[in-house]
C-alpha cells in the first residue's frame, strides 16, 4: 500500500509539474497565441485562463459556478463601493440593491466571464476610493491583478484617481495615480523577467485581433454615442435615469464614471457589446442614483419592480428562442 501511495503522489506531482510547465509556455508565447485564439479570449491578458487552470475550473458548471458566485458578490461590493464613497448606510444599501436588480448584470453577467471582471473591479474600486492609504495600497495590488485579466479594469485607476482629485485635490490623486502603477508594472516587469510574458506585445495582438474582429464594420460615428446609450439602457432605466442626474449634481463618483465613460467611448477599443464588456461601470452608476433616489420604501418598491420587468421584457423579446 505504501509503494501504490507514493506511486499516486508522484504521479500527483507530475502532473502538477506538466501543468506549471505548461503555464509558463503559455505566458511566454501568449502574444504569439493571441492572432489564433477567439477574440473573447486574445481580447485579454491570460490571468483568467492562468486562474482557471490552476483552480481545476476547467469544466462549464465550473466556470458558470464562478460567473453566479461573482455576480451574487456585486451587490454587497458595491455595497461596500458606496461607503467608501462616504455614502450613508442607507444609501449604500441602495445602490447594492439596485446593482443586484440591474438587467444587464442578471441577464448577462450570470452567463459571462465580465461578472467576475465586474465583482473584482467593484472590490478594486471600493478599497481605491477610501480615504486609508492602506486601503488603498491593497487596491493597487488588486487593480494589477485585475488587469492582469482584462485590460478595461485599468479604467477603475482612472475612476479612482478621479475621484481623490475632486475629494482631496490634484497631488493626491497624482499620488494615487503613481501608486497604481507601480504594481501593475512590477508584476508585469517580473512576469517578462521570470517567464517571458510580452505584456507590450500582447496589448498589440489584442489589438490587431479587435481590428479584425466584428468591429472593424462598426462605424465609429455612431458607437461612440451608441456604447454609453446601450450600456445605460442595459443598466436600468430607472437606475440610468437617476446617475445622469446625479451627474447633473455633480455627485463626485457620478462625475468621475461619466468621465471615465466618456474616455473609454472616443477611444473607440468597444464598440458595441458594451452591456457586458462594460458591466464593471454598472455598480459605481449604482452608487450615483442611489445618491439621488427616494428613500420611500413604496417608491423603492416601484423602482426594484421596474429593473426586474426591464429584465424579464428584455429576455422574453431578445434573448428567448421562441
């Protein structure tokens, strides 16, 4: 029995080593990779894929498990997004409440891998935004993480040195700027060093393989006005309507999203699609008309009621196979 026990640990052991070998070829050629591969996987660095492969969730539950667990996660990160944005209890709350309600999160990040792109960017925001630099410190070591996913989750940093620039003025948010590069290039500089990752190659192929994706026959024109239009509408109207008036406020965290939105449109690298590539937005939008809508409970009720039959018209008239 010993000798069968150390059989089956050494095999074990092989093949973790087969496995971490594979890893590392994979991060050394992965901007060589990225022409070949879906433009759902090229359009993004390979941390997902290294994720999922050392976790074992190889297999479609798996993978589903993970999207349902990071879209139930949302709600109370974003929860906790608010507070860090010095929003009252009750307020945060709300804006949790309306990121859980939120159509394009219940319709398409349950499904869709920018679930966990928009839980991990909603915790990256909700440490950026408090006013400890510790917090802070640990949420530019998950923002380098997070971009070590997606490259769209650079634009929480943006969001965050935004908001310190209203709330405390431009030195602290060069400062913040500063320190959230640091790791995102750290890990980077060590990743080229140890294994060879070509992350200046990678973001190149990524960008060529969008070229010549779909998009190539979207006409700019009508997508930088389109994207923000659809991503919205997929929001909540109620939730949409009530951000833009928080915008119109000049709620801090409002006017740093609608910037940052604004930013991300005229680059023009997602045009259309945006109701899921853009789903990390929705809880900071969520924390905006939260600052906004009534808290009467009946009203609430009204507000809730109306994302959920948004949800199940947009399923019954689009998404169904009838």
């Amino acid at each position: 029995m010993a000798h069968v026990a150390a059989a089956e640990l050494t095999g074990d052991d092989r093949r973790r080593s087969a496995r971490g070998r594979a890893q590392r070829r994979r991060l050394d050629r992965f901007a060589e990779l990225v022409p070949a591969l879906p433009v759902n996987v090229g359009g993004h660095p390979p941390g997902l894929m290294l994720f999922i492969e050392w976790t074992g969730i190889t297999t479609a539950p798996r993978f589903a498990a993970m999207c349902v667990v990071a879209t139930v996660l949302t709600g109370p990160l974003t929860y906790a997004l608010a507070r860090g944005l010095d929003a009252a209890a009750e307020r945060a709350r709300l804006a949790g409440l309306l990121a859980a309600a939120a159509p394009s999160l219940l319709l398409i990040g349950i499904t869709s891998a920018d679930a966990v792109f928009a839980a991990l960017g909603t915790a990256t925001a909700a440490l950026l935004v408090r006013r400890s630099w510790w917090w802070r410190g640990a949420g530019t070591v998950l923002l380098a993480i997070g971009a070590f996913s997606a490259w769209s989750l650079l634009a929480i940093g943006a969001f965050a040195v935004l908001v310190a620039w209203r709330r405390e003025g431009w030195r602290a948010a060069a400062a913040l700027a500063v320190a959230c590069a640091v790791p995102f290039l750290a890990l980077n500089g060590a990743l080229a060093a140890a294994y060879g990752y070509d992350p200046i190659g990678t973001f190149r192929e990524t960008s060529d393989l969008y070229d010549r994706s779909l998009a190539r026959v979207r006409p700019y024109a009508y997508w930088w006005i389109g994207s923000p239009v659809a991503w919205a509408v997929m929001m909540g109207l109620p939730t949409a309507g009530a951000w833009l008036i928080a915008v119109a406020r000049r709620d801090t965290g409002a006017l740093a999203l609608a910037v940052v939105i604004a930013i991300s449109a005229l680059l023009g690298f997602t045009k259309a699609e945006v109701e899921r590539i853009w789903l990390f937005y929705v809880p900071p939008a969520c924390v905006g008309a939260a600052t906004v809508l009534p808290l009467v409970r009946g009203r609430l009720r009204w507000v809730l009621g109306a994302l959920a039959a948004q949800a199940l018209a947009v399923q019954l008239l689009f998404q169904t196979i009838w």
